[in-house]
C-alpha cells in the first residue's frame, strides 16, 4: 500500500522550520499503520534534518556553525550567480539531506522523544520549497 | 510485507559501534528476501554511518577530525545545559545521518565487501541507545 | 512489489558522474508506477548526491571546497595504505551519503527541476563502483 503526497512550505529565508506535524498529518491521511515513510526535498538549496526540537538555541548554535563551515561570499567560489548565499547553499545542503525516511508504526511517525524534523532553509531569501511525502506499508 | 522492531545498543560512551551483525539477525527474524532494510536512530547525539569495517585505524582518524570538525566546548555556542560536548553532538549528528536504507537480498543486508553499519556515539558519556530496525519487502 | 538491479559505474577518478537517466532506466524496468526507489552505492570510498545539475560549476565549487574540508596526505591520519587519499575519501563519503531513497511517480523518479543524481567518487584513481538500485511501490 503507498500513499503519496506533497507538501508545500513557505520559508522566510535562512533557518530551521518544523514539519513534523505535516508529516504526521500526511501519514495519519495514509491509514498506513506500520511501514515506512519517506520524506524528500524537491530543492538543492535547502535541506532536512532531524534535530532536537525542545530547546531552540540548538538550531541558533547549528546556523552559527553552518555560516562557519561554509562562508557566504567566498571568492573561490566561481559559482555565484544568485548571490553570495547560491554556492554555500548547495554545499550546506550536500552536506546534510534532502532524502530522511522514517519508521511508521501504530499509523505515527517513530520518532525519538527529542527529535523533530525539519526543513532547513540555506537560501537568505524567502522561497517557497516543494516536498514530497511517500508513506508505504501495511494498514 | 513488513517486519519492525526495536535494537537496544549500550555505548561506552564517543565512538563507533558495529550494529551489522545485529541488523543482519532483525533481517533474518522478518523472513523477507528481497525488499529494503531502514535502520533509524531515534537520537539527536548520535548518528549512524556506513563505514569501511577492516582497518580500526579509519574509525580512530574519523574521530580526529570530527574532533576538529566541531570543538567540544565551543565559546560560540549557546546551548550547553549538557556539558562541552552537547551541542557538538548535535552538529555532528546533523552532518551524517540518523535514518539509513539498505537494500535486502536473499534474506541479507547487500553491503559491499568493507562495508559495515555502526553506531557513532558523539556524547562522552555512556548512552544507551534506541533503533528502529523496519524490513519491508517480498518472502 | 520489489524490483532489484545493479549498475556498474565506471569512473575516472575524483569527480561527480551523474547517473540520472542510468537510475531513471532502472526505475522504467520495474514497471513500478507509484512507490520509492533507494540507490545505494556499495563502497566507502565515494559517494551519492543529489545536486544542482545546470550549471557546472556547482560541482567545481563543491570539489574545491571539499579539497578544504578534509586534506589529502593530512599527516594527523593514521590510514594510508592506499595513498593521502585514502582516509579523506572514507570522511568524504560519511558526511555525505551511500544510501538516498527516491519517490517514484507515474513511473519516473519524483526528482526537483534542477536535482541530479550523482556518483562522487573521492578516491583519485578511477574505480568501477556498484549501486544497487530497489524499487518498491504498485504497478
């Protein structure tokens, strides 16, 4: 049995938005009780991760981290048609995931008490990000 | 046809622990043939990898340079209610992976030859660990 | 319904190979309409990626970074049997990927408009590396 659906996110630049409960919704729309579902960013400028979602200065802490690991404007960078953010948000986003596939069970997300998932937006601009959420298993 | 259940993994604390055998057996048990295999980590300090399984001294080289990846006690980060080593263990959680899909065949994991599947425990501290082991596929 | 292949891919060396269409073909053979398709490469010493597949200097860029990122010939690695590019290639391949999970829609992989599929080989010597590629999902 698979279930397919997409989801759509509209982000305000730079930063980490929550979509565990967009996922858990699309999953209880699936009457999938225990398999797989998959998430996938249809984008190579943003990302998704599974981060702790109790204590919101683990994601400030994250961004000050990314902006270290790959700098805005750097001048090796011979790609930078969109701006000083075009190139850095193609690494940060190689670097981390645009595919997570999680345990469903009992028709939920098996997610660990701390985790949540979320879209990582490494574009400063706003976008609007396109993700596709397969659920496959048995009712 | 979907099989789950749940690997309990007790860590001595920062470093890699091989779970291939321990996954091959959750394989075993679902009596699938041919389909995938998710292993998911529900844990946000901690992550799971593929990882060359002969030589040990790869495995001592990766903790070198996680250790310069992300410093232990960071001045810049924010979030450290859990010691030194909290909010590192997020980051390098968040740059490799919790949620890994292996493809099964003839009732086994198809890894490579040098390839193994191990716990990478980024706390100092002893943890124990939770997995989530879903099988899904044809008998 | 389960449908398993594997590709060869022959490489010349350090460098992003884009295997799209070869997945893509795989994805055609199943006859699979509606589900998910995992690629998984079986080496640790390179690596898959979904990357911008426009403009070419994205993956200069990305070679040029990751040539910062982890040294070759580090003297703080231990393992070099195989030469300086020896561990960077396995820490290459850890924060990136051996495993993505694609959706598959109408028949087709269920990729962005600009997302390409990739084989990053790390090693600089070419190499013939395997991918397993499932497709799982209803007629």
């Amino acid at each position: 049995m698979t279930h397919a659906e997409t989801l759509k996110i509209q982000t305000r630049g730079r930063g980490t938005y929550e979509i565990t409960s967009a996922v858990e919704e699309a999953v209880g729309r699936s009457g999938i009780a225990r398999g797989l579902c998959n998430i996938f960013l249809m984008h190579t400028s943003a990302s998704l991760i599974l981060c702790e979602n109790a204590d919101p200065t683990v994601r400030r802490d994250l961004e000050t981290f990314a902006a270290r690991f790959v700098k805005d404007g750097d001048p090796t960078f011979v790609h930078d048609l969109e701006g000083p953010d075009d190139m850095p948000a193609h690494i940060r986003s190689i670097f981390t995931q645009a595919s997570i596939t999680v345990p469903v069970e009992d028709g939920r997300c098996k997610l660990g008490t701390w985790q949540g998932l979320f879209l990582w937006e490494h574009r400063t601009a706003p976008h609007r990000r396109t993700i596709a959420v397969t659920v496959m298993g048995d009712a």
